[in-house]
C-alpha cells in the first residue's frame, strides 16, 4: 500500500520522538526524513525501523507530502515557511503561529474546536499542552455562557518533566525533581496563556483566567484543576459536556476524577466535573488530564495531520 | 537535667513515629510510654534510643505530665479524656476535638494565629495538616479584610502519600502512586473544611473557599496553590504578609515559589506571593508549603506541648 | 476473520491485566473468559474492550482452544487440570508444573532452549520471570561449557515492583519503596532457585549459582548482573552469544549494559556482555534486562501459546 | 566556648553541602570558609546559618586548622598542598592522595581499619564511597583468611544519584533516572577498584573483586551484594563480623538484609551476612548499606578530622 511520506523537523528531543514513533507505527504515514541538528547522524530505533537524524539543512522537503516542526519556539517558523514553499502541509508545534504570538489566519489545531478550519488548511498551529488540556476542560462552560464574568477561573496544573525538554538543566536533574513539587511561572506568566486568553475570546468568553503550572516527579501527563465560579447554579454538568464532546473520540466525561496513569501513551483527555459543596456561588470543579507528550504534542499533532490529509482522524492513535 | 516525662498514644503510625523521633530528641521531654495497639511489644529505635510499644489499655497515663494522642479520628477523644483525667496535658492530634467537629471551648493549635488561648489550656486540638497550610497563608488577609466575599477563594493541594496513614491499601502501593498523580475528595468535600470554614469564621473572614486536595508521588510534604480574588488591588503583598508574622520563627515568607525539599523535616512554613498579570480583577497566587508529618502534625504539636509546658516554644523543632 | 478463542485464569493481578492487554490486541486470539475470584464482576477496558472479571467456577472452560492459568501458586495445578479435561491447550504461569517442583514430563515454556519440546505439548509451564533472565543469559555458556565448576557463579538481580503481585502488603507501599532499595530472600532461598537448578542441569551445566534478588522503586523490569568465572579466557564472548541466538527475533546481545528503560512494554531480552578487567581468573560479567511482565511472564505465555497453536511464534509482541 | 575553625574547599556540591551542613551543626567546629569557584557569591544556609561561597583563590588558608577538599579528582592535590604549607591538616576526598593514585605514605581515611595511622597524621586521603562499604563488609573475612583465592569475590553495588555529582548530565535527568536501573562501568573498570585493590593487599588479601556499579532511582545510599567463595564453610558468621567490629560505633552486623532507607542521613554501615543454601562451594553473600554522601563521603570525613583534630571521634555525628 502506498503510503504518505511525511517529515519531522526537530525530531530528537521529546516530542520528536514521539512524533516519528507514531509515524512509523501509522498505518498510512511513512517516514521521509526527520532531522535533529544537535544528534544529526546519530541513529534511533522506532518499531525495529532504524532512523538516522539529518541536518536540518539537508533536509529533502520536497519528498515529504506533510511536514511536523518540532522545533524549538523562534527557530520554527522560518523552516515552516521553507517546508510551505517546497509544497508540503506543515503541522507546527512550536508556538511561533499559535494565536496571541503568530500572524492572523492561521488555524489553531484544536479539533474539538476548531475543526473546520483545520479540514482546508495548508498550515496548523498545534497547541500547546497546558492550553489543550484547559480549552477543552472549560470550552462547554465557555460557549454555554456558564462562567462568571467577575470571578477568576483558577487553572492549577502539573506537569511530568517531559513537558520540559530534554535539554539538560540543573533543576530537571533526578535528584532535584525526585521527591520534589514545585509551581513556576507563578503570577499568571506562562507564555501559554497568550493563546489561552485569544482562544477563550474566540469562542465568546469573557473572564478572567489565573494560571499555575508545577513540576511534578513524573515522566509525563499533565493534570489540571480548575476552579469557576458559575452564573448560576447547573444540576448536571457531566451532561452538559457529554452532550457537548457527544461524537468526540478523544474526550471522555469520566465520573472519577482522573490520574495520570489513566492517559499516558493515550491520545484522550479525560474531563470530570464536581460542583462544589457548601459555597454560597455556585462554582464547579473541573479535573482533566492528557498525555503532554500526545494529546499536548504528539498525539494532537498526527490528529491534525490526519485531517489536513484527508484521511481518518483517529488513524494511528490510541484513544 | 530534670525531664518532663510524657506519653504517645497511637505511636506506630507515620505521625506517632515522628512524635517519637522529636520526643527522644528534645532536650526537655523524655518518653514515659508510647501506645500501639496493633504493633504492640514491637521494638522501635529512635536516635539510638529503644521503644518497645505498648498496649492502649496498659498505658500509664499518670506518669506523664503531657500526652500526645495521635489516635484515629473517633477513637482519639476517648483516650484524651481519660490522658486528662489522670492528670495529663494533652495535644490531640486527631480531628475529634477540632472546631466544628469537636466541643466548644478547646483551643485549637495553631500557635501562630492563637497563641494566647493555648498557652493556658490543659487540651489542645493539633490542626489537621492541609488547615495548617490553608490557614497560615490565608491569615493576613482575612485579618486584613483583603478577600472579595462574592468570589470563591480557590485552595489547591498536593500532599506526599504519608498524609494517608501508614496502613495498606491498594491505591497508595507503590506501582499505583509512582509515576502518578490524581485528586480526590473532589467537591469540596474534604473533612478538613469543617474546621478550616470554623477557623476563617472566628478570624472574622466571609468568604467560601473550594479546597482540591491531591496525591503526589513523594513521601512528605504538602504545597497549597491558593488564588484569591482581592478587593482591590495590594501593591506589595509580600510586606503585609512579612509584617504580619515579623516575629513567627517558623513562617518565613520567600521571594520564590517554595518547593517540598525546601520544607521537610523542618517544622516551617513557606509562604510566597504574587499578583496575578493581566486580570481585571486583582487577584493573589499564595503558594504555600509545609512538611505534612512536622508543622503539619508532629511538630506543630510539639510546639503546642512546648507552649502547654511554658517551655521555649520552639524547643526540639528545626525552622 | 475467525480468531481463537482462550480463556484466561486469575485475570486481575498484574501478569493477568497484561495478559489480557496482550490477548485483545493479538490479531488470532479473542478473550472467551476472563476470570478473578476476588474482583469477580468488576469491569476492566483494555483497547477500548470491556472485560467482565467471572468467578473461577463459572469459567466456560471448554469455549476456550486455550486457557493461561495466572492463579497463585498453589491454586494453580487444579484448574490446569479441569481446563486440560476440558479440552483445552494450557500455559499455566504458576510454579506448580515448573521443573523441580512438578510432576516430569511438562515442558519448560522458554522457547528460545526449549522449543521443539513446546511444539507438540498440551500443556506449557511458562517460566518465572527470574530464571527467564537468568538462563537466557547463561544458556550459551552452560551449552559451550564455559564456566567453572568449582567457582559459584553470582547472580545479583533487581526487580520493579509489580514482580510482587498486586495485593496490598506494609512493605510495598509508596512510602516503604520509594527512595529505597533492598535485598531479599538473601541465602540462595528464592523458590525460583528451584526450576533454575534443574534447567541447568538439563542443559548439562554442573555448577553453582547464587541468587540473590533485590526489590527497586520501579514499576517494571529485572535487570541482572551475573559474574561468572571461566574454565579459560574467552576473546569475544559478544561473538559465541550472538551466534547462539542468531534466529531469535526477542533476544538481543547489546554492546552497552541495557537499562530498563529499553525493555518495558517488549517481549526482548536485551544481554550484555563484559570481560572483567585486572582479575587472575578469567571472569565475564553478563548484565541482561527483561520486563517482567512481558517476558518475565505474560509476554513469554503467549509466546508459548503461539507456539501451541501452530501461530507464528512472535505475533501479538513487540521485540 | 572555642570552636575550631574549619574551611571547605569544593563546596557547592553534594558533597560539599553535606560537609557544610556537618560543620554547622558540629559542637566543637565552626566554618572559617566555603570555597566553589562556579557558585562564588552566591549565598546557602544550614541550620539558619549563611554562607556564602568564596572563590578558590581567596581561600583565607591560614585561618583554619583543618581544611577539608571536595574538589575535583586532579584539581584536587594541588590545593591540599597549599593548605598543608598554610599549616593546616586536610582530609582530601578527591581520589588524587589515595593508595593506588597518590603518592605512599598518606593514610588512608578508614578509621576502622587504619585508626592508628589516621591519629597521628597531617593529610588524610578520605576513601571513595563504593570502597568504603566494600572494603568494611570484606575486612573480617580477608583477616580471617576466609576468601578462596581462586575464585572471584563478585561485588555488585547501586547507588543513588548524588554519587554522580551535581553538575548537569543528560543521562542523570529525572526522565532517564526514573523508572529506570542500569549498570556502568562493566568489565571491572571503575577507578575505585584503584584503592580497593591496594586495601585489600595491604590487609593480606589475595583475591580478585569483581565490581559492577549500577545507578538507582534514587537521591541517596549504596547498597552493596557481595558473594564470596570461601575456604571452608563458616557456622556463625554474625558472629566473626560482631567480635571483630565490637567497639566501632559506626559498625552494625545485622540479622536482616539492610535498606537504604536504614542508613540514609547516618555515618552508619549495615553490614548482613548469609551463607547461601544449596551450594557445593560454601559461599557467603553479604549485603551492606550505607549513605554515600555520609560514611561514603562528608561524614566519614569528619569522623577522619575529628581523629585528625584529636576529638572524641563520633562528635558531630549520627549513627
């Protein structure tokens, strides 16, 4: 069977890795070349197939129909212009054409969101992981007008190390992070809320987000804990989203509240919804977890490509 | 010297052991007895020093002058009765005697907001390890009126898994915590939040507060996120906090976000703030942290017996 | 296409819960009954399928061309027996049918030593996840008769901890495992010591080992490091083990010490090997990694079950 | 009352904390200065105190009597040099003075093994982590000429991850580390066996150690599984161990296999014994414990400067 040939640009650092695994185990998708400045010439193992890391200059644009930039904020959106230019559809997950940071009229690739806009697209921004996972947690609350426009939504969220990048530092050392929690970015200053606060406004929301990121000593999964106060009361919420995410293979409303372990190496965020007791407003608590490395990169990004080519949505992906 | 004899009831668990380890080690206190119903004639060793624990019914409650009950919650006021007839002091560390589940009139441990109350009583309730955090990090802005009444102070928490006790069960066994992280009593249904909701009450505070509590993967330590819409904008928040507990040797608040290894084995709390960026509504990020088995159960209650005894309150804990 | 139905024993555990992953995503098997005497009615998904756990009792054994028996040890031996009168082919994970311990006659289910006995056998006793490692990694030695008799060789193993099974104990718990390591079974006394000497001396061998097993804050995966002294230097030991091995698809001879981290979720055994510098006594060092439930157990039984039912031997692994 | 004034050169990492930690808390030392070149200015406080890191070449030599050096093996030597002609006594922990490396004549810093050589000396040469445990779980058998000289004492030890230092490595990242176990230095060749080899000819050894380090995933301890051959069988051998260590206070034989978690934050060494079942050649297997950055670095050197100093030996000290 013939299968697509795609590229990954940025291939040797987490999210790359991930990516040319799921290439590689694709059923229509096949590996052109994937490239990595920093290990170029080095060799990785994906499924038995033995890739070799090009420079990012040599790489053959040209024989890949699609094209994933995995590359590095600032780097990225010069190759994705060379990648376009050489006729290849690019899903970009840096965040350099993410709302808030990149030009007008690029679709953000959300498609529980936003998917017609992403079906006739050349090029994809891929969100980044904190926002995918808080978007989808609170967009039926958003295009249901539920949330209290005078109350900040608190959005507490931690993440395994792999959220991080393989670079090394000092502080994502083992003997650091091991038997550790910390939050950072604290005051509202993750560079991810430029797109939070645009998306939020597109899709008709006013109010006030408060965001805290941690580390915690895991590998991967990010769980986010979201607190808002509501206009008024809602009997069910579970079924509000249910009916919202209805068709969606890669949402789940689950009654338990989730665990890391319930998402890794899956492509789905799972969604449960508590209302708070004995508080004079209304106010919901919303616990949900994705993968960072699928759902928040990887994952995401093959969903998009399957929609920018044509083919299933769900194909090569684990729900 | 002279030491002051005292006894541990309920001494084989996380708490009680630690209870035992500052007991041994402090230059005032000596061990008179120490209770363990299940692990009864079991033989402990504390700073070189053997315990051999006893049975409940065995304790020779009228040879201390102080006794700790870290009994479970339900079995604990029993033994504190009977600990205060023989003649003891007492510091019960289980819920059974806290506001809103206990009887009025016995003074509640947390030294640093009711200093004065403890300091002549003959019982004291030790505070449960998330109110202590909550608590602390919330005081100089209840007592400062700083908190809207109309907006739902949001408590996130995370806690090591000795915060669950030291008897086994399947959700707290290695291969289900490691690599892992979830929430739970999600709802605001934590029993914590009947003696949190008394506590802001008496401190004159109006206001509800949503409490998450989670389960991290390490094995001490708890750290609050807490987001708290303001009545107005406060210009530098660390100042008020700092003027407030200017003379509290164990509350020191920081520059940076504290993280778990910066708190445990110390009896101290770390408080940090923020104003949140870009919100119309002035809003305060506090993160908090406390070694969950020290100010947040054993040493908290060591520095409520040092008070009790008219001891150095800080005798035997390290800041 | 039709697929063969096999029944699985003793579902709920670890090595169960794998063999059910394993059993759903085989393209020539589906589940015909999975049983779990204790949590008899629970629901489990595995790829999206739900399994009901039965009773032992209601088992359907003769639905089932095959059945794994993963019962405890003990337990076991019967129901091999009432699958076997029912018609059944049986993999039987358990110790009960293992050399040294079983009746003769029961093949030994390591195929890549074993594999014309397994071929035309009714039932297979799958070997413990110990002597797997063990005897794969000193297979070519003990065939080229390479080692000393008159000097023990040391086997010193670490295993994560789902190698303990899945029923809550004291010692297994978070707080007890994590930042911590430790030996056990210390003396040579590990039962698995008991189908190691007899394989060993099936394939000839005549010498001492010493086991010694330790437990790792890990969820999975052995890594064993054996030294082992000589009858005479050997040039290239990589070479003899490569060759022994050379048609075997799940055993691979590495340049560099393997980490677990390459052998979780395979079937593989990834063995290394070392000529120990500066020593009188010509000595190899043999590192080789497995995990433990995969080739160390659930891995290793459908291999097996390939093999019985005339499949190709790899499928439904990853190598 | 007088303390004596000590300096620590090397600092900044684990090591160099833990010796400041040890000397602040010291009843008769003081900290005259901290040297770390790459940290220099920057501030660290133990046990409330603040240090601040001064630059090597500022070291104010002539104020100590004693000065400890944690630097660098190789930069090492240099700097002891120029604090023994500043009149100060030195223990080096760097691997430059150590038998089998440095020059004859400087003792080697066992105090439990070279006691008289250590008292009367000006430099110590403070033993590596991994030799310290081995060469004191060996001693008794090599003076008691129990190991057979003809087959290899096989020693396998895993250490957590400040073994490694603290400067920033890929391969000592929290998402290596974790979940993770691997072996290094196969083939015999740590540097370590430098002094071990020298150590145990000069206590009459004439045997080969076969040593393969392995990396835990975790921040503290090494726990070392020896397996010796011995000349005949030995009934008690608790009791050789017991009588020969009978007076050393940092010395435990113990009835059960030691944890890493029974020694971490001790100068302690667990040291268990057991003669392996089932074996032509009576062999033992010795399991011993200690932390690395306390009997196997800072604490045993202030065990070695407390002799140097002529202090009662365990001052400053836990056991």
């Amino acid at each position: 069977m013939h299968k697509i040939p795609v590229g990954i640009l940025g291939a040797s650092g987490y999210v790359g890795r991930e990516l040319c695994q799921l290439v590689v185990d694709h059923p229509s998708l096949s590996l052109a070349f994937a490239t990595a400045n920093e290990q170029r010439g080095q060799h990785a193992t994906f499924s038995g197939e033995d890739i070799v890391f090009g420079a990012m200059e040599d790489a053959p644009l040209n024989q890949a129909e699609l094209v994933f930039s995995a590359l590095p904020h600032g780097a990225s959106s010069h190759w994705v212009g060379r990648a376009s230019e050489a006729g290849a559809q690019v899903v970009d997950l840096s965040q350099d054409l993410r709302p808030g940071t990149g030009p007008d009229g690029i679709p953000y690739g959300l498609p529980e969101l936003m998917r017609s806009k992403i079906k006739g697209a050349r090029i994809v921004a891929n969100p980044g992981c904190y926002p995918t996972v808080m978007l989808l947690a609170l967009a039926p609350a958003i295009r249901g007008g539920l949330i209290r426009a005078d109350s900040p939504v608190s959005v507490v969220a931690a993440s395994g190390v792999t959220g991080a990048g393989s670079s090394p530092k000092p502080e994502m050392m083992f003997a650091e992070v091991g038997e550790n929690y910390r939050a950072y970015a604290v005051g509202n200053s993750h560079r991810h809320m430029l797109e939070v606060r645009a998306i939020i406004k597109s899709l008709g929301g006013d109010f006030d987000v408060v965001f805290t990121p941690h580390l915690l000593p895991v590998s991967r999964g990010i769980l986010a804990t979201i607190t808002v106060a509501l206009n008024e009361a809602v009997d069910a919420p579970s079924e509000i989203w249910r009916a919202f995410y209805e068709a969606e293979p890669f949402v789940q409303i689950v009654d338990e509240a989730p665990s890391l372990k319930q998402v890794v190496h899956r492509n789905s965020v799972l969604i449960n919804l508590h209302r708070a007791e004995k508080v004079r407003t209304p106010t919901l608590i919303i616990v949900a977890a994705i993968d960072n490395l699928m759902k928040g990169a990887a994952g995401q990004a093959v969903q998009n490509a399957n929609l920018l080519l044509g083919l299933d949505e769900g194909q090569g992906l684990r729900a």
